[in-house]
C-alpha cells in the first residue's frame, strides 16, 4: 500500500510504511508532525477548557485577588468599595493573628493525617482478615460497606445528633451500661474523638475494599512457595501482601489526604470548630469567615489560598518522591 | 495427637476471633443505621428511644414521622425532590458530557500540551471546592445569578467536570489503541470510531462518572445554603437541614430527621449497592494498574 492511500484510508495510522516503522520515533517527537496528526484533540478539549478558565481558573485567580485586598474588612463601606492592600492580610494573620492562623495549620494537618493514619490502618487489617476463607465473607462486606453507601452529609447529620450531650443516642447508650454522660463536643479532646470516629465511620469502608481486591489479585503461588520456605503470617504479610500492597496503599493514602484536609462537612456539621476555634480547619473558618454572620471575604480567601497552598506542596513532594502519576501521564 | 489438637485448638480460636472481629466491625458500622430507622419509626422522646432501640417494641412503632415528611411540610417533600433532581441531573448530563470529551482527547491522543493540561486539570482540583463558593458568589451577585436554577447548575457542573474528566481518561487508557485502529481500517473518522466504538465500551465508567456527578449535588448543603434564598428552590439538603435544626437535638424529636434521611438517602444507597464492584473498581483505576 502506498503511503498515500494508507493515509487516506487509515488517518491515525502510526506507520504508513516500514520506513515510517523505522522512523517513528524520530518522527513522532517533531512538533509539526504532532500538530498535524492530533490537532483534533483541541476540539474536544474546547469546551472542557472554556470551563476549566472561566470557572475554575478565574474563580481561584479572583480568591487569591480577594486575599490581597481589604474586602469585608477594612470598615463600613468595605463591601462596597475595597482596595488592594498587598500581603497585609497575610501579614496579619502570621503576627497579630497568629496563634489562630497556626492552630488552623495544626489542625488542618492533624485532621488529615490522623484520619488517613486511622483509614489506612484499619484498612489493612480488616482486610486481611476478610482475605480469609470464612463462612458469611460476601454478608460481612456488604455489610461493612453500607455506612459507605450512605450520602455522607446525610450521615454526619445524624452523628453531629447522636453525639449531642443531653438527647444523643450515645451518651444514652454509655448511661444505659451505667457509665456517666460525657460532654462530647464541650471539650477539645473529646471533640476531636468524636470527629475522628465518625470520620472513621464513614470511610473505612472504602479502604477495606479497595485493599481487599488489590489483596485478592496477589498471585497464590508466592504465599504457596513462602510457606514451603517456612515463612510464618507475619512475614508473609511483610515480605509479600505489603509490597504488593505499596502502590494502592501511597496512591489511596494521598487521595484521602487531600480529600479529608478539605473536607468540609464532618467538622462544619458537628463541632463547627467548637469548643472556641480549636477543631476549626481552614476549610471551615473561611466558610465560616464569609457566610457565618459577618461577611469577613477577605480573610476567607486568605485561609483558603494558604489550605490550598499548603496542599499543592504536600502533593508536589509526594508526586515528586513517588512515581503514582505514571498511570496519568502515560 | 496430643499436637494435633493443639493445631486444632489454635485453628478454632483463630476463626472464632475473626468472626469476633467482623461482628464487632459490623455493629460499629451499622448502628448508626438501625438507630435512624427505630428513630424514624417512633415517636418517641429519645430517653425512650434508648431503652427501646436495643429491643423494638413492634406495638410502638408507627409510621407517622413518614407521613408527616412525606405530606406536611412546607416546602413540600415533592418540590424539593424535583429541585433536587433538576439540579443534580443537569449537572451530570453537563458534566458527563465534557468529561467524554476530555477523556477521550487526553487519553487517545498525543498532542503537543497534553502532559501541562493533565497537570492544570491536577492542580485545579487541589483547589478546596467549598471556597469556591466564595468568588463564584461576588461573581454571580453581580450577574444577578443567585437565587436562580442557572446560578447553581454551573457551580455544580464545573465541579464535576474536573474529577470525572480524569477518571474517563483513566479508563479510556487501559482500552488497548488497537480497537480505535481497527474501526479506522475500516473507514470511520476517529470522530466516528470515538462516538460508536470507544463511547459504548465505556458505558460503566461514564455511568460511575454520572452519579458521582449526580450524587455531588444531590447531597450539597454548603453551595446550596449561600445560593438560595426563596423557598421554591429548596432542595432535599436544604430541607434536611432545616428540619434538623427545628426537630433535632434540641427538640428531642429524632423521627422526622431520621425519615427524612432515610427517605433521601434511599436511592443513592441502592446505586452503590448493586454498583459496588464497578465502583470502587473505576475510583481506584489509576492506583492499581501497574
């Protein structure tokens, strides 16, 4: 087949001929060459692209302008008029303001890790113990799964209820077995439990079954011929199911980071950063700062640029330390 | 055999402690359930729920709370389901559709840019989504967009563009080059192969892309509560909310609460039953594929 006609007939044809075989690699990094072939990808990419700069990329460029001016702030007629007022919001919020802004840091990363430590561990082990063979493993996981299933706003409402002081299912229950009543969300520490708790609830699903099926896909014949060799449970578990385990478990662990570090409802619903500002995370102040009575936008940009901030250099240095993006980026 | 039953011994401890576990596991992880649907079906004060939630009493149960979500409250159970589902469907259909196409062109194609746009789109969505709501309020102030179906629909929308564009590419990626070939050799243009080849054979992962994108939505509270004013576009989250706060902790009335969750919660709860497999199978496609 002439080239011509392979090209008539076959458009996203690699290779017309051997020559082109031999060639391709060359050929294929040419920037005319690539625009040639693929510039239909612009085209679909268009409408994504419009979104993604209209309302994704202005909305933040307009956050971070928000952040650098008197917005809400700067007295009566701020709402009105505001000004540009350089970095002295940041200013503020490091040397006035800074006990605040670093217990919002604190919490934040105290927030994430703990749940992600929580998720990961839990994860793990209910996992190996489904990884069984044991009578009722398909009821237990379903089972397991429907806090899961559960709209979580919808869940958090119900536990910001059920962990209340005087009308809370649990303090009910504790008073039932006879222990005394605990003020759950009055204290720092006891609040923090209960944040934890429900946050466990919610999601230790998901990692048990995603650490169940990466688990299940670990060829039988490595653990067949470990126990030949005399290897016991525990470095079975360490020497095979964790390696093997190791990608799943930084890509998930990563995810849920970034998902818990900006996860609004379970703190928003049942602490709201109570007692006085110490479960608060940026997430929640800056909601709080705009909408909750005084409209405070200003100061709410500046959190939420610092959270994402603050972010995108915990995500650079793991992306950079790691290899799980290979799969994006092909 | 003095061993022998040792290992026995051991072997049945073993699965007695596991079944210990899971069932321990699965009290924690549906008490919280068992206790919105004795809650939902009583109307009892909640001193009186605890010492009747370990053992139901049937006499006492009663379907009132239901009736009363269902029929009496203003706005109606109905109007608030139909803003619900307008806005969680257009946002789906909207973003489902954009996250086709982005998907496909990041995926089968390999054009110069592509590696600084799957970064751009990575980078966005690092951007916490609730403050979003801050500029795209002063935005829509100003356009006269609040209080209005169209000012929610695009918020909801853009969300979803971002995550559901990546989790199509992630899936388009393990659909081997060699199916679009062929339906090349056989004379389609790669608009053609894209819209009768590659669109059906990623049928459950758009599916998992749309109900995110509709679940997202159907369940907000934080967009929803700065951006409508009038009661004839409350939406089921927003009806929650308030109910809680006139009947929760406070009033000591759980029933209305717990119905109105349950009800709400059903049919997102059905989905991700019947769909789990295909689920947790698409949100992990870019972490277990090696």
């Amino acid at each position: 087949m002439s080239q011509g006609a392979a090209k008539r007939a076959y458009p996203g044809c690699r290779y017309a001929s051997l020559n082109d075989f031999f060639m391709a690699d060359l050929r294929d990094q040419t920037l005319s060459f690539r625009l040639r072939r693929e510039w239909p990808a612009y085209l679909y990419l268009l409408p994504t692209t419009l979104v993604l700069l209209f309302l994704n990329a202005y909305p933040i460029a307009y956050t971070i302008y928000v952040s650098l001016t008197d917005f809400g702030t700067g007295g009566r007629f701020s709402l009105l008029t505001y000004h540009y007022v350089g970095l002295s919001n940041y200013v503020y919020a490091f040397t006035v303001n800074s006990s605040v802004s670093w217990s919002l840091i604190f919490n934040s990363l105290f927030w994430a890790g703990g749940s992600v430590a929580f998720f990961l561990a839990i994860g793990l082990g209910l996992a190996t113990v489904l990884n069984q063979e044991i009578r009722g493993k398909t009821v237990y996981r379903t089972l397991i799964m429907l806090p899961w299933a559960m709209p979580a706003f919808i869940t958090i409402l119900i536990w910001a209820n059920m962990w209340q002081y005087n009308y809370g299912i649990i303090n009910g229950m504790l008073s039932y077995v006879g222990v005394a009543p605990v003020d759950w969300l009055q204290h720092t520490d006891t609040a923090w439990a209960a944040l934890f708790i429900t946050n466990i609830w919610l999601s230790f699903p998901f990692y048990t079954v995603v650490f169940l099926s990466t688990m299940q896909s670990i060829p039988k014949d490595l653990y067949e011929a470990a126990s030949i060799d005399g290897a016991g449970m525990l470095s079975k578990f360490g020497r095979i199911t964790l390696p093997y385990l190791m990608p799943t478990i930084v890509f998930v662990g990563l995810m849920g980071f970034l998902f818990t570090f900006n996860n609004f409802y379970p703190i928003y619903l049942i602490t709201n950063g109570n007692p006085g500002s110490t479960t608060a995370i940026f997430i929640t102040q800056s909601y709080n700062d705009a909408f909750g009575g005084s409209p405070a936008f200003s100061t709410a940009a500046m959190y939420a640029v610092l959270d994402f901030l603050i972010i995108v250099a915990i995500t650079v240095v793991v992306l950079w330390r790691t290899n799980i993006t290979r799969n994006w980026l092909k | 055999m003095r061993q022998r039953r040792g290992v026995r011994a051991i072997r049945i401890a073993k699965r007695v402690a596991t079944h210990a576990i899971l069932i321990l596991t699965c009290i924690f992880a549906l008490f919280p359930i068992y206790f919105m649907v004795v809650a939902s079906l009583s109307t009892l004060p909640v001193a009186a729920i605890t010492a009747h939630i370990l053992v139901p009493r049937p006499s006492s149960l009663t379907l009132s709370s239901y009736h009363s979500i269902l029929l009496d409250q203003n706005p109606s159970f109905l109007a608030e389901l139909t803003n619900s589902l307008i806005f969680a469907c257009s946002a789906a259909a909207i973003g489902l559709a954009l996250a086709a196409f982005t998907g496909f062109a990041l995926s089968k194609f390999n054009f110069p840019g592509r590696r600084t746009f799957v970064y751009f789109i990575l980078l966005i969505s690092l951007f916490p989504s609730f403050v979003m709501i801050l500029p795209f309020y002063l935005m829509f102030a100003k356009l006269g967009l609040i209080d209005t179906y169209i000012g929610l629909i695009i918020p909801y929308s853009a969300g979803a563009v971002v995550f559901s564009g990546i989790l199509v590419k992630n899936f388009m990626d393990s659909i081997p080059d060699d199916i679009e070939e062929a339906a090349l050799v056989d004379g389609m243009t790669r608009t053609q192969a894209f819209f009768s080849v590659l669109i059906p054979l990623c049928l459950p992962v758009l599916g998992l892309a749309a109900f995110l994108a509709f679940v997202g939505p159907y369940t907000d509270y934080a967009f929803a509560h700065v951006f409508i004013d009038s009661n004839n576009l409350f939406t089921l989250a927003l009806g929650l909310y308030q109910i809680n706060s006139a009947n929760g902790a406070g009033a000591q009335d759980y029933g209305l609460v717990c119905a109105f969750a349950l009800v709400m919660s059903l049919p997102i709860v059905a989905f991700y039953m019947l769909f789990q497999r295909y689920i947790i199978g698409g949100l992990t496609l870019g972490a277990v594929r090696g």
